[in-house]
C-alpha cells in the first residue's frame, strides 16, 4: 500500500515534540534522519544519539488530506516549520537500504556483505550484516581503516579484543580471520545485542564473548582495536597497555587528526606507535606493547 510522507526539517530543535504530535495526528510510522552529515560515534552511557539538525519524516495513510493534516499540525505545534510532502510507491522497506549498501572490500580479502549478496572474489573472506541500530556497517572511515588493518594482520590463533564493538563489525571480522578467542566489549546494551545476532549470522559465535563489563584481564589479548573517541582512548591507555601481551598488537581508531598527537603521547610509555592511517579527516594509530 503506498503512503503519504510527511516532512519537516527541524534543525537545532527537540524533535520529541514533533514525534509525539504527529503520531496523535495518525501517522503509522515517525524517524528521525541525519538533516546534513554528522555521524554519531559513541554516545556516552544513558544518552539517546542525536544529531546537530534533525529531519523528521512520518507516513501517513494515502487518503490523508495533506491540507488538513498540516492545518492540524499547525494548530499543535504553532511555530512548526512547513512540512512537505509526497506520495511514496509500495515497496519491500526492509530491503530499500540496499540501494546505497553493497557489498565492500576491505583489503586484500575481506568482504563485507548485506544479507543475500555475495562478495566480489571467490576467495573472499565474507561478513555478512545488514544496517542495524548499532553503529558500524564499514561505510564510515574508521570502521573501514580498521577493517583494512585487521585485513593486513595475521590473527590465527589469536586472542582479540573489540573494545567498543558497536555492530561487532570488528569482532566477526577478526573471527572470520582466524583468531581464535574474541572479546567484544560495549556499554551499550543495543551494541551487544547486535553483536550477538552477528556473530551468530556468520557462524563464529562460538569464537566470541560477548560483555558490558569494561575490564580486561591481565595479558589476555594479542590484539585489541578500540574504535571509540579520543578522550576514552587516553584514559584508557593503562587499561589497554595492561591487557596486551608483550609484543601485542594495538588499533586505536575514531580520531581526528588535530587529536593523534596527544593520544599518541597517551600510550608511548607503554608502545611503540609504528603506523598512522588517514582516510577522509580520520586517523588510525596503530602500536605495538613494548617487552620491557
């Protein structure tokens, strides 16, 4: 059955308000979209991720009175800016995002595919996930610089650590590469869910744990990515530095390249800092723990 698709470009404003009269208004569906391109990274315990400005789009049944529904909007929410609107086609919803997610490599092998899509190479190494709640599809630049430097490790046997594991993009791939244990570990009980329907999508959840506890043990870890902020980075440099074994492996991801100096001075006591990656405005630091 097509709809009728109301939108408003809220901008700086709460979009509560417009989401609660729109749905008294009669609308069978509200979202909130991204006005311009600002991604929302790691949002700090509690928090609900909004962006800076906000769209607000909603589905109305097709014999809706545009007219009358905005007079009624206006009379709810007077100082509302005008809304637009257009008739959208029936269509399989749950599959539209795939007219911007293909599959992509990451690389020299590794894969990452929406659902009944394969890889581009028969020898690929293949994730399979679709967008979800949890950040992280590979589309954004750190995901994608820790995709390439986990596709450029050699993890057979390995203990791995996802430290802010969002999707567990990160954690399958390791897995799917041959690492034999990974912890996958986020504040986020959204995260942790997705992780674990992922894991069992591609058939490594045996290899995973799956925590919101943010201790790591003692030398438990050959490798540990953290693609979060900076300000947790630094503080979680002791952290880091004690669960990797000597001569273990470190990504740290979710910077920007004004902040790399200080997360870099951050872990010199403990690392030696041998790579930094940069693809659109984002870094990726990559070390190695000290033996001594």
């Amino acid at each position: 059955m097509p709809h009728l698709q109301l939108t408003i470009d809220v901008g700086k404003r709460d979009p509560a308000p417009y989401e609660d009269a729109l749905i008294e208004l009669g609308a069978v569906a509200v979202t909130l979209e991204d006005a311009a391109d600002d991604p929302v990274l790691e949002p700090g315990p509690g928090e609900t991720p909004l962006w800076p400005t906000v769209v607000v789009k909603a589905l109305f049944d097709p014999d809706t009175d545009p007219a009358e529904l905005a007079r009624a909007l206006a009379a709810a929410l007077p100082d509302a800016p005008s809304p637009r609107f257009e008739v959208l086609a029936d269509q399989a919803w749950e599959r539209v995002w795939l007219q911007d997610f293909r599959p992509m490599r990451f690389g020299r092998r590794l894969w990452v595919c929406p659902g009944g899509l394969p890889a581009g190479d028969v020898d690929a190494i293949r994730v399979e996930l679709d967008p979800g709640l949890a950040f992280g599809t590979g589309t954004h630049p750190t995901t994608a610089l820790c995709l390439e430097w986990l596709d450029g490790q050699e993890l057979a046997g390995c203990a791995v650590v996802d430290y802010g594991c969002g999707s567990g993009i990160l954690a399958v791939a390791a897995a799917k590469l041959g690492a034999s244990r990974v912890l996958a570990v986020d504040i986020d009980p959204q995260a942790l869910i997705a992780t674990r329907e992922n894991a069992l999508r591609n058939q490594v959840a045996g290899a995973l744990t799956v925590t919101g506890n943010p201790v790591l043990a003692p030398h438990s870890a050959d490798v540990l990515l953290a693609n979060i902020l900076a300000g947790p980075l630094v503080e979680l440099a002791p952290r880091f530095a004690e669960a990797l074994v000597p001569g273990g492996r470190l990504a740290l991801s979710g910077l920007l390249p004004e902040q790399a100096d200080a997360v870099t001075a951050a872990y010199r006591p403990w690392f030696h800092i041998e790579t930094t990656t940069t693809r659109d405005g984002w870094v990726l630091l990559s070390a190695r723990r000290l033996t001594n």
